[in-house]
C-alpha cells in the first residue's frame, strides 16, 4: 500500500513538470525566426514559429504564423491563423491590424443569378447560399455551381483578389421539355352538307380554344405577379413553376385554336379529300389533297 501512495504521490509531482512552459526558449525561438524571415527562409520560421508556440503558447506566435503563411502564398492556412488569433481576444489595436489582413486576403464577394433564388455551391461542394447573396473568399479561384429547379445547371469561374470586392451575375437557361404535337386530321363527308357541318365545327373549337387561351394566359399573368412580389425563394419558385405551366396552356390553346380556325377557313373555301392539321405551341402545319 505504501509503495501505491509513493506512486500516486510520483505522478501527481510529475504531471506539472509535463506541461511546463519555456518562455525563454521561446523567445530564442521567435528571435530566430525572425532571422529566417529576414533570409526569406519562409519555411524555417515558419517551424520555429510553431516550437515557439509549443513552449510558449501565446496568442502573438499564432499571428506571426499567419504572416509567414501569408507570404507562403498559402492564404487559406493565413486566414486559419489570423481567425484563431483573434479568437483569443487579443489587445483591441493588435485585433484591429489582424481583422484588417483576414479583410485583404478574404474579401466580400456578391454573387448574383437571373433568376434569382439559385443555390450556389463551390466546386469543393461548400454551399454558399441562395443567391442573391455576399459572402467572404478566401483569395484564389473558383468554378461556382448555379442549381435551380426548372433551370439548366450553370458553372461560371470567379477569380478572388486580394482586398478587392467581387461581383459575379450568372444567367440561368430555363429547361425546353417541348410539348408533344398535336395533329387534327379533318376528312371531307360524302354529303355536300358536310363540309358546312365541319366548318363550323373548325370555327366553334377555335372559338373555344382561343377562350381558353384567355383564360390561361390571365392565370399566368396572375402568377408572374405573386412571383415578382414574392418574399421567399420557395414561393418564387412556387409561383414560377405555376406561371410556366399556365403559359404552356395558352400557347397549347393559342395553337389549337390557330389550327381550328385555319381548318375551317380551308373547309369553307375549298372541296378536297382531306385535310392535315398539325398544331403546336412552336408552330403550325397544314397539309393534304384540296
């Protein structure tokens, strides 16, 4: 038992000693560092920054790390550093100077989109946000993600340079999902009557289609309106998705009714076998034997 309490007592002695820092030592270290920088030997003041850490940590050491990794080139390890500087609440002039470098090598950078409410991310997979946005990079480059729902992605390559802000706008391209075509195919009745029955049955749906265009195309202007008053990227998109859905309806019903009151115009004015109507929002045809 008293060979364990003489143990104990061992360790508890000891554990002090393990954790004792050297200021001296570690000035010797920071002073040769300062030779190294001089000698522009970024590298080995860069190590004796470190063990002078080690045997001193105080919050200086951790800045002078920052500037040597500053003209290292290595910014993003210097921005590291500087944070972690000032993390420890240092002196308000010292903190100043050191927020003023994080400021240089991070710089504010607005990203743009049109339309806006795309979700940029960075070719790392680091999510930015939803633009519009400003946001601080570090200095270097950078391929940013545009994705938006209903839009084709988009990459657009952004240069970040020291202590000068940015401004990047990247125009999305709405994804084509071409409606199918329609095709009305008309055929003459034995009867002389029938013609005049047709006819009038190619004037009533163009009619109607071209109510039902106005009934659309009121719906997506009502639609377009909420979308450009909309507060929230989720209601803009909500809003925008319906908008294209009742503008497809109207050029759908714009076609049709095209393709109605062109079949009855032929129907009318002349006697054939029949008549080919294809139809769509892109376009219209006609075609057969008059």
């Amino acid at each position: 038992m008293s060979r364990l309490v003489s143990a104990l007592l061992a360790l508890a002695l000891a554990a002090p000693a393990a954790h004792a820092y050297d200021p001296v030592a570690a000035d010797a270290l920071k002073a040769e560092a300062d030779r190294l920088f001089t000698q522009r030997d970024y590298a080995g003041a860069l190590e004796k920054l470190k063990a002078a850490y080690a045997a001193d940590p105080q919050p200086g050491y951790i800045a002078n790390q920052g500037l040597v990794l500053q003209r290292m080139g290595r910014v993003a390890e210097a921005v590291a550093a500087f944070d972690k500087f000032l993390a420890t609440n240092p002196e308000p002039d010292k903190a100043e100077m050191a927020q003023q470098v994080v400021e240089r090598l991070k710089p504010e950078v607005e990203i743009l989109s049109d339309p806006p409410g795309a979700s940029v991310t960075t070719q790392d997979d680091v999510e930015l946000g939803t633009t519009p946005l400003k946001t601080r990079l570090v200095v270097g480059e950078y391929t940013l993600r545009f994705s938006l729902r209903r839009y084709d992605p988009a990459e657009a390559k952004l240069v970040v340079r020291e202590s000068r802000k940015g401004t990047i706008s990247q125009t999305l391209m709405a994804q084509r999902n071409a409606p199918r075509l329609t095709e009305v195919i008309v055929q003459k009745a034995p009867a002389g009557g029938g013609k005049r029955v047709w006819t009038w049955v190619a004037l009533g749906g163009a009619a109607a289609a071209g109510a039902a265009a106005g009934v659309f195309y009121g719906l997506a202007s009502s639609e377009i309106d909420s979308r450009d008053a909309a507060r929230t990227s989720a209601a803009w998109d909500d809003h925008q998705a319906s908008a294209e859905t009742w503008n497809l309806g109207f050029w759908s019903a714009a076609g049709l009714g095209a393709a109605a009151l062109v079949t009855g115009g032929v129907l009318f004015f002349r006697e054939g076998h029949g008549v080919s109507v294809q139809a769509s929002p892109g376009g219209l045809g006609v075609g057969g034997t008059f």
